[in-house]
C-alpha cells in the first residue's frame, strides 16, 4: 500500500516517527477504524467500572499478559504474582495496590486469570491468563493490527501471526518494554489528559468522531451525540459527560455546533488524537519486529484451540 510509513523505532527517533505517522494520508481513516472498534470492545459491566475505568482494564491486562511472558521455569520467583501486579501498578500510577489487589480478585472471579496447576511450596502463589483472556486480548490486537495496516506494514505482518504464541510473547514483552522505555506519547499530544483524566472520556471523543458521515476525522462536519444514550452505553452520569464538554469547549478542543450536543473537532483535538495513536502504534510495531524476530530464531507454536 502506497501509503504506509516506514518508521525508525528508535526511541532517539520517536518524535519524528510520530510527526510523519501522524501527517499519512490514511491516518485519518486508520483512527476512525480503530476507535470503531475500541467502543465495540467496551465492556458493560458496571462492577468493573467502579472499580477502573475500560482503559485501565486494557492496560491492567497488558501488564498480566507481560509478567506472565516474562515467566522463566527455571525462577520460580518469575511470572505473574498478586505482590508483583500491585508493585507494577502503584510504580506505573495506573492505580493504588488496593485497587490493583481488588483487580486481581476481579479478574480471577472472571475467568481471566487462575492459579498454576502445580504450586510450588515456599514460593509466591503464580497467576496465569486463561484462553479466555488471551482471546479477548488477540481480538482487540486483531482489530488494532486491522487498524495499523492502513498505513503501517506491521500491521499487517502482526495480523499474520497474532495466533503464534510464541509470537504473542515476544509482542508483548518488547511491546511494553518499548513503552517504559520512551517518553509517553500523550507527551506528544498536549490537549488529551483532560480526556484521559475523565471517566470514559476516551470512550465519549471517540462517539463524537463516529458520528459523522465520514470516513475520516473532518473539521467542517458537525458531530452530534446523545448524552443519555453515552451515559447508558458507558456507565458514566450524564452530569459527568456535561463536564468534559464543557471543560472541552472552554479550551478550544470542541467548537460549538447549532445546538447543546453538536460539536465541530477543532484542529488542535484532530491532531492531538492522531500523535497520541500514532505514538502507540509505534510502540506497537517494535513489539510486532520482536515477535517476527522470535520467529525466526524458533519453531512456529500455536495456541490450542478450543471449541
């Protein structure tokens, strides 16, 4: 595709990476697509949405998925553990060790992570992701992959073999290595913590996007939504969703439409949400070349499937 961007990966390189990934043609049309497919990822469950937010949850299984990648046999300390999750959480500021251990609890209760068969006596209790877990994570990846490809090539080699355990592990270890390493890419995109900082918030600017007749993100179209309808579909109050408008139209991010729910995106919030994707799908794409080197270096090993 004449469009995909070729990037260094470099962590020297990813403001630059970010500023030509971020000005691609498809770009726009790659973020439309992908937050299509982040709301309909959105997980009703009021429950869980007490405890974190859907982003959180996102990363909260990212962070599992990495501690059990990173699993040595021969360390029984190594893996997934309750003290090592709470530990990560609290050093990230993804949240506190008491919502990190209620976390756990839920995630477990779900079905999304279980004990070891075999524990070993005198060593922390360790945690493993269920299939049902990794299949929740392969399918939001397949989507973001699905995403990447329009202007990544990637994308399209992580949808290639996104079902390769050995694959998957090595995606994900680099992936969030990548991430830790570097600036974030929200430092990238000044105008979105006000977004992130509130509850679905991501979730609410996403709908907006969609709601025009278009296959991009356009400044001259007006965007229109309703607020009982966000309330319901993400389990936030309608005063809640009032504040982040208001607090987006006072700084510029949003530019009043013909009514209290129509909105134009300004050029400020259009760009800011491209840097951010595009700072993520960098970090993406080095997990991608890790997983595609791993591949190289050892036999192809599916995961089982079930039926």
């Amino acid at each position: 595709m004449a469009d995909r961007i070729a990037i260094s990966g470099a962590v020297a390189d990813f403001a630059d990476d970010i500023d030509r990934l971020s000005q691609a043609a498809l770009m726009p049309v790659a973020v439309r697509q992908f937050a299509r497919d982040f709301i309909d990822h959105f997980e009703h469950r009021p429950l869980l949405n007490i405890v974190i937010s859907d982003r959180g949850r996102v990363l909260m299984s990212w962070m599992a998925l990495y501690f059990d990648a990173c699993h040595d046999p021969d360390d029984p300390n190594s893996g997934l553990t309750v003290n090592r999750f709470k530990a990560a959480c609290a050093e990230t500021g993804l949240c506190s060790p008491g919502r990190a251990a209620a976390m756990i609890g839920l995630m477990r209760f779900a079905g999304q992570i279980e004990p070891v068969a075999e524990v070993r006596r005198g060593y922390p209790l360790r945690l493993v992701p269920t299939a049902k877990m990794r299949a929740a994570f392969n399918s939001r990846m397949r989507n973001a992959f699905r995403a990447m490809a329009l202007v990544l090539p990637e994308g399209e080699a992580g949808l290639a073999n996104i079902d390769n355990l050995r694959f998957e592990k090595s995606f994900i270890r680099m992936a969030c290595d990548e991430f830790l390493l570097r600036e974030r890419a929200i430092d990238y995109a000044p105008s979105i913590p006000p977004i992130y900082e509130s509850k679905a918030g991501v979730l609410i600017v996403f709908s907006l996007l969609l709601s025009t007749d278009d296959d991009g993100l356009p400044l001259d179209k007006p965007m229109t939504i309703s607020i009982s309808a966000l309330s319901r579909a993400f389990s936030v109050s309608r005063p809640r969703i009032k504040d982040l408008l208001r607090r987006l139209l006072s700084e510029g991010l949003l530019l009043p439409g013909n009514s209290e729910t129509s909105f134009y995106l300004s050029e400020t919030l259009r760009r800011d949400i491209m840097r951010l994707i595009a700072g993520y799908w960098i970090v993406t794409a080095c997990g991608i070349r890790a997983g595609l080197a791993s591949l190289k270096a050892e036999p192809v090993e599916r995961h089982h499937q079930t039926a």
